[in-house]
C-alpha cells in the first residue's frame, strides 16, 4: 500500500501557486511527477501525492524544483484570481475518477502532439541539412565550371597563337621558294668566295707554324713517336649504388617537421583505431577521414553554425566513442544541448569537460570559463539558480575582466534575493 503524503505546505498570489512537498529519504526524478491544468500527481515509491487542484493552471510554464528531500512546485494560474483552497472539494469518487481519467487522456494526447511535433522538426532539419549540402555542391560545382572555362578559354588562345606561327612560317617558306634561281646562284657563287678565300688564309697560316727548323729533325721524330706510342685508358667498370631513405609516416622531410608534434597525432590515431577495432564493429563502413575524431569535431562545428544542431551533436557524440579523452568535444555538445534545451545533458557535458580539463593551466582557461558559463546557463534554466550562480563565480575567479559573465551575475543574484524576500 502507498504511503499517502498529506504534510504539505502552500501559499499563493493572485496569478501563481506556490506549493511545498517534503519527500523523505528517495530520490526523486521528473518522471516521478504527472502534471496536467487540474491534477498533480507525485508517485515515488512508497509515497504517493494526490491532488485535483481547484481551477486551472498553465501546466506548460509550470515548473517543479527537485533538492534536498523537497519538491517545490511553482504553478501559474490560467486566470488571476485568489483560491479558496488548493484542492477541489468534491466526495464525488466518480467526478473524481472522471477527471483523473481525462487527466490522463490529455497527458496522453499532449506526448502524442509533442511526438508528432519532434517528428515534423526533424524533418525540418534534415530538409534543410540536405538542401544545404546541395547548395555547397551546386556552389562546388559552378566553381569546377568555371575553372574549366577559364582553362578552356586559355587553350583555344594558345592554340589561335600557335596556328598563326604556322601560317607565318608557311608564309616565310613560300617567299623563299618563290626567289628566281639567278638570285640562288649569285647567292651560292659569293659564299663559294668567301669559303675559297677562307681556306687559301688558313693554308698559308698552317705552312708557316709547319716549317721545320734546321737541327731538330731528331726531336721532331721522337714527338711523333711518344704519339704513336700514347694508349686510352680503359672504361671505368659499371656498378649500382643502393640509397636508403629513412621510413616516415609523413610526406615532409625530417628536417622539416615537427616531431613533437607527429609524435602526438600518431599516438592519437593508435588510440582511436584501438577503439574502432575493439568494441566498434558497426564503424566499418566509415571512410578513413571519418574515423579521425579532429575530423568529425571540424564537422560538428559547421553543423553548428549552419544551426543543425542535432546533427552537431552526432558528430561530437561519435567522435567521442573514438577518444572520449578530448574535452573540447564535450564543450561543443554541451553548447548544443542548450541550444535544443537539453539542460540536463548539458550540465553533464559541461561536468566532464571541467574533469578533463585539469590540471588547470593557462593554457585551458578560455575553455574551462566556457564550460561554467555553460553549466551555469542551464542551471539557471531549470531554476537552479544557487548552483548557477556558483558557476558564474567560478568563471569569474578565472576571467575577472569579463563585463558579460559579471553582467549575468548580478541578475542571478537579484532572482535569488527576489525568490528569498517572497518566501
């Protein structure tokens, strides 16, 4: 048998509900909570909470804080006016069943409707995501065009330049042909001339360094001799010389690399074909580039600010299955469950960032302010706001100057000091 929960605690406005119900010793999740705009129930086992609430509220911008054994429930009235109770008095059983029978039906009706809705945003998304894929193609496409216009507007120049030379060097030839044989002759006579008049100089110059002189007969015998006598040497013998080239993965030289650097990415690339090959058989169909979590990350980004944040998020979410060991990849998810108002998964993406990045260092500060700013945004959202605030002062101590974080601090504080003074 349930235990009934009847030590509870409400007060109210003209246009709201404020209501107090202590759950000792469970924990308690939002599904343990069934709200609609004329019945609340809170089932935890073994406690039950029952109550037909005496007008309607907007059960939409109802909100529900969970903490510290307590649920405080913030219902906003459809029509502003005071209650006289926070129950319907009714000792009807079967009014009563009535309207937890239509209770039901609406919740019923209201999933569906939200179903349907996601269904037809999805294929929103995908719509666009397609037609924004086919835009880059069509865009790669006229850029292709184009620069096989432009390539072929340069060949057909070369190729008009090219018969022109030929034109003019068939022109050339026909002129020549064209010269009377007279002309050819006298051309042929006067080189004759010339080649005579060459070889008569050369002949008289040759005779003078050639005239012996008187005594040296025995000199000029034995030069002749060593001449004779004068063998080549021999061909040098062919050999082959064998070069060895240092193995390396990259395609630049060593003296140009970074080795640190290579040292990193290849043992990042191990680690995540280790992943891939241990527990991910149903990644064999991925290209090489998309088993590369930097890849898929780069991806993730431009899903994000094209404003397809789903397919962000299944980016980021795959390339973690391929090194869960990156902090930037949970920062990046965290900001698009924010974006599709996912707090409660952003504040656990925001959580593991935070872990991976220790231990805090300059280098990582930009990303550790993100991840509270982030964290702290979706506690605000969910109406933490002590637990958000706490996240802004943590960004603050890190990044004092920043006029924005200092700006959403202080309205944090004004809430807070706001919900305080009510209560």
């Amino acid at each position: 048998m349930p235990v009934w929960l009847r030590d509870c605690r409400w007060r109210q406005s003209a246009s709201a509900v404020y209501l107090s119900l202590p759950v000792p010793g469970v924990r308690v999740t939002p599904s343990n909570i069934f709200c609609t705009d004329q019945y609340l129930k809170v089932s935890v086992p073994p406690f039950l909470f029952e109550v037909f609430l005496y007008a309607p509220i907007d059960d939409i911008n109802s909100t529900a804080k969970i903490g510290n054994g307590l649920i405080f429930f913030t219902l906003y009235k459809k029509e502003e006016a005071m209650w006289d109770s926070l129950s319907l008095a009714s000792d009807n059983k079967e009014k009563l069943q009535c309207l937890r029978q239509d209770a039901v039906l609406k919740a019923h009706e209201k999933a569906k409707a939200e179903t349907e809705a996601k269904k037809v945003t999805k294929q929103k998304h995908k719509r666009y995501a397609l037609e924004a894929t086919m835009k880059l193609e069509e865009a790669e496409r006229k850029r292709i065009e184009e620069l096989k216009e432009k390539e072929r507007q340069k060949v057909t120049k070369e190729l008009e330049l090219w018969k022109k030379q030929q034109k003019d060097a068939e022109k050339q030839n026909r002129v020549q042909q064209e010269l009377l044989p007279q002309e050819v002759e006298q051309l042929k006579e006067k080189k004759k001339e010339k080649m005579n008049k060459t070889r008569i100089s050369n002949e008289g110059t040759s005779k003078t360094r050639l005239q012996p002189t008187k005594g040296c007969h025995g000199s000029s015998s034995m030069f002749s001799e060593n001449l004779k006598e004068e063998q080549l040497p021999a061909p040098r013998s062919a050999a082959t010389i064998k070069i060895n080239f240092t193995s390396r993965v990259f395609p630049t030289p060593l003296r140009e690399s970074r080795v640190a650097e290579e040292e990193e990415w290849l043992h990042k690339q191990a680690e995540a074909r280790r992943t891939v090959s241990a527990d991910m058989a149903e990644l064999e169909d991925l290209k090489e580039e998309e088993r590369n979590p930097d890849w898929l990350k780069d991806k993730g980004n431009k899903m994000f600010a094209m404003g397809n944040y789903l397919a962000a998020v299944n980016a980021y979410t795959l390339a973690m299955r391929l090194n869960n060991k990156l902090p930037l990849l949970y920062l990046n998810r965290a900001a698009c469950h924010l974006k599709l108002r996912n707090f409660h998964k952003a504040i656990e993406d925001s959580s593991k960032a935070l872990e991976l990045l220790t231990p805090p260092v300059p280098d990582n500060e930009s990303a550790r302010v993100k991840a509270y700013v982030r964290r702290g945004t979706a506690f605000c959202q969910l109406e933490l706001y002590t637990e958000g605030l706490q996240d802004y002062e943590a960004a603050l101590r890190i990044d004092p100057e920043n006029k924005t974080i200092q700006t959403d601090a202080e309205k944090i504080r004004h809430v807070i000091q706001g919900s305080m003074q009510d209560s």
